[in-house]
C-alpha cells in the first residue's frame, strides 16, 4: 500500500512500524523531529490503518519536505506550479468551500497579499469533490491568487502528495522554495512573513 505523501519519495528520510494509539500516534505524527535540522519538526505520513483509538501497528514514512515541489491542476485550465513564485514567500492553503475556519481565514488572507503583495502569494488548495462548488464560491468571494482543484476532494493527489488530512492546513514555504511551516496560524502568519520579508 502507498503511503499519503508518496509523490515526495525521494524526501524519504525514514520508514517503520510501531504500535500507538490514537491520541498518541497525532502526537507522533506532527512532533517528530528532524535529525538534520534541529529545533525543526518533520512532515510525516502514514500508512493506513488510520482509523480506531485503540492501540495498533501502523507504517509510519518521514519525509524531509524542506524543499517542496508543487503543482496542480486550476479549475481556470492549466498549471499552477509552486515554482512559478520563487522569489516570493508562498502560503498553501489547503481548504474547502464548507471549511468555516478556511473561509474565516480568507479576510485576513486578503489583507496580507494586499499588503505584501509583491513580495507575498497564496496558492489555494480546494478539496471540495465538486469543482462547482468551488466555481460558485469564486463568484461570489473572488479570490485574487491561483487555485488547484482535481478529483478526489481530501483523496486528491494533490492533498495525498502533502499528507493533508484535515482542513484548513496551510503550509508557508520562502522565497527559495523551502518549507519554514508546514501548520501555520493565521494569528501567525503576519509575523512570519515580516521575518521572511525584509
């Protein structure tokens, strides 16, 4: 079985199994550290089972995703290719159109590309199962950055390539194309772009 996160194999730092709980294994899953990068956590993915509280063997796959490579595809057509915006600090934003706390998040999303604008960019990540949904969400709240939408809603390649299980995550990544946060606030953000923006 493929493990979420398999688009970004060759950022594989490590593979095992071991048995945890539910609660336990979350802990496990956010927190493990980087042994190349310390004071720095690592993105981790799981193989399935992932299910249940109680305790169970899983398959769990490290991935360094310090330099990210990313695109999808935009319900506009064509590609939106995180590559495109080197040079510019980047917030991927994983959410859906029935997300309260991602569309929540939109206003001050706004307020902060007007303000860094030119040093600053968001990529949406849409996980609706129905690109209509996103289409007639647009109409009505237009969005000035890109967006990605493919089939599969939270089993999208796009969400499977990033190990995203839950919306809004939002991954903040520098001007070099590196990841500096892959779960960000946005209470946060403002003061890790005035860091990264200087």
């Amino acid at each position: 079985m493929t493990p979420r996160g398999s688009g970004t194999t060759n950022n594989l730092i490590s593979s095992f199994s071991i048995g945890y709980g539910g609660s336990e294994l979350s802990t496990l899953v956010y927190n493990y550290p980087n042994p190349f990068k310390p004071g720095h956590n690592l993105g981790t993915m799981i193989c399935y089972p992932l299910s249940g509280t109680a305790a169970q063997n899983v398959s769990i796959y490290i991935f360094d995703l310090t330099v990210l490579a990313f695109s999808g595809q935009s319900p506009a057509g064509g590609t939106v290719d995180l590559a495109k915006f080197r040079g510019k600090v980047v917030l991927i934003q994983f959410w859906s159109t029935r997300s309260t706390p991602a569309r929540s998040d939109m206003a001050t999303l706004k307020e902060l590309w007007n303000k860094y604008g030119r040093q600053f960019t968001v990529i949406g990540v849409n996980l609706d199962h129905d690109v209509r949904d996103l289409n007639a969400y647009l109409a009505e709240n237009p969005l000035p950055w890109p967006q990605i939408h493919e089939p599969g809603g939270s089993d999208s390649r796009p969400a499977n390539a990033l190990g995203i299980f839950a919306v809004p995550t939002m991954i903040l990544v520098d001007q070099q194309g590196k990841v500096v946060n892959r779960g960000i606030a946005i209470a946060d953000l403002e003061a890790e772009l005035k860091r990264l923006i200087q």
